[in-house]
C-alpha cells in the first residue's frame, strides 16, 4: 500500500529536547503547533503554506533519532503487509501501528490527511530551502535488504545517483513533500537509522544561517554538507532542489 504522504519525526531525549525544537523552528521558518498526546509529546511544525510533513515527540527514554510516519488509507492493513515483506510490528495503537524495518528503522503507518506540499521558504537574499529528503543510513550487509523493503512498501520509484554507488533514491509521485535516500555506509553491521536532507538553492548561504542559529559544520563535500544541530543531531545540507 503506496503512502499518499510522508512525515518526519524528530524524536528527542527530554533532557534537550525544547532546545532541539527550538532550533528546528527557526531554521524552518515554521510555526509550532500546541503539544498534544496523553503527555504532550507530540507537535506539530507548520508551515505557512501546505500541509504539515516535519513533526516532533519528546521520548520518554532513548536517543535522539528520526522516525517516519507513512500516511495510508487503512493503517491495519498496510502494517500487516510490512510484515510480510519483513518489518517488525511493535505495538498497534489503534490509530497508528508502530514498526521497525528489517535494519531497525522505526516508521508508522498513520490515516492523517494531507496533499498539498509546502512551498520552499525564501530569504531575504532570495536564496530557498527546504527539507526534501529522509536518508535512511544503513550498514553494508544489511544495505540490499533494506533498499527492497522500502522499495516494497512505498512502491516509489527507485534511481540511482549520479554522485555515489552508494546511495539510491526512492522517488514518489509529483507534489509529496519527502523523497527517501537509502545509503551504504562504510561499516559492515549495526542498525539503520536516519537523518533529515534539505534542498537549498544556495548551500553556502545556508549554512551561515544555520551557523548562526546554533549548528556546526562536521564536514563539507562536493554537493553536500554535514552538520549537526545545538543538540548533536546530524543533518544535510544539500545542492538538491528544495522545490
């Protein structure tokens, strides 16, 4: 069952987690939304445009990481269905369904309406950016399995890049807010996790910005740069469209 739309969650240890929030909401642009869940874990940001795809949840224990919530028409169905193709399920909230990939990355399917994707946010300098992408970062040996699980799931378009061998995009239809990147990482064995790509028109510019919000640059590549955020989180900046 295709996802209609794709949201990111970044989930945050409470000891940091209104900083993290904080930080996320300024390098956005986006309004926060008012805390709800039985603990007020869960928020929203929103942009001024579109539907919400970027959303927040204080852990109650953990680390920091980054989940997705696959939005299907029928929740129930579309989890059992990962199953067969190799998730894991972890708990049925009624409304949503907690799974694990079969490299251990934590997604939900979820029936939260929205079509309309935001528009990217534009600078004063005229330069734009935006979130575009989940790379879902995943050891050697566990790589090929991983990429057709969610290549299973999403039935998404897969491409190939013409940066790396290592990386292959899973492309949805026009007018979603969030491609996913699979990459192969150097280590051999460990668990698949994820972090956040923004597309920006101007990666230079952006980055200053991003600096000048708290962030700091762990490296800088050809047609992308790694930074981590006032709490530690990983992230990229990009030449990716941010459209």
């Amino acid at each position: 069952m295709s996802p209609f739309w794709v949201t990111a969650f970044l989930d945050s240890a409470p000891d940091h987690h209104q900083r993290g929030v904080g930080f996320w909401q300024a390098a956005t642009g986006y309004a926060l939304s008012a805390p709800r869940g039985a603990h007020e874990e869960f928020a929203t940001l929103l942009p001024p445009d579109g539907d919400a795809f970027l959303r927040v949840q204080r852990l109650h224990e953990g680390a920091d990481r980054v989940h997705l919530d696959l939005h299907v028409g029928d929740p129930r169905r579309a989890a059992d269905a990962a199953v067969v193709a190799g998730a894991v399920e972890m708990v049925d909230r009624g409304d949503y369904v907690v799974l694990a990939s079969p490299g251990g990355q934590v997604f939900c399917y979820v029936d939260g309406p929205a079509a309309q994707r935001p528009a990217p946010t534009v600078h004063p300098d005229g330069s734009a950016a935006r979130v575009r992408q989940v790379a879902i970062d995943v050891p050697r040996a566990s790589y090929d399995a991983e990429l057709a699980f969610w290549h299973a799931i999403t039935g998404w378009a897969e491409h190939p890049s013409s940066v790396s061998a290592d990386f292959r995009f899973l492309v949805p239809p026009a007018g979603r807010p969030l491609q996913l990147l699979l990459q192969r990482l150097g280590e051999e064995a460990g668990p698949a996790r994820a972090h956040l790509d923004w597309g920006t028109t101007d990666r230079a510019a952006e980055t200053e910005r991003h600096l000048g919000l708290g962030a700091r640059v762990l490296a800088v590549h050809s047609h992308w740069t790694v930074l981590a955020d006032p709490v530690g989180r990983t992230y990229c900046l990009t030449d990716g469209p941010p459209g």
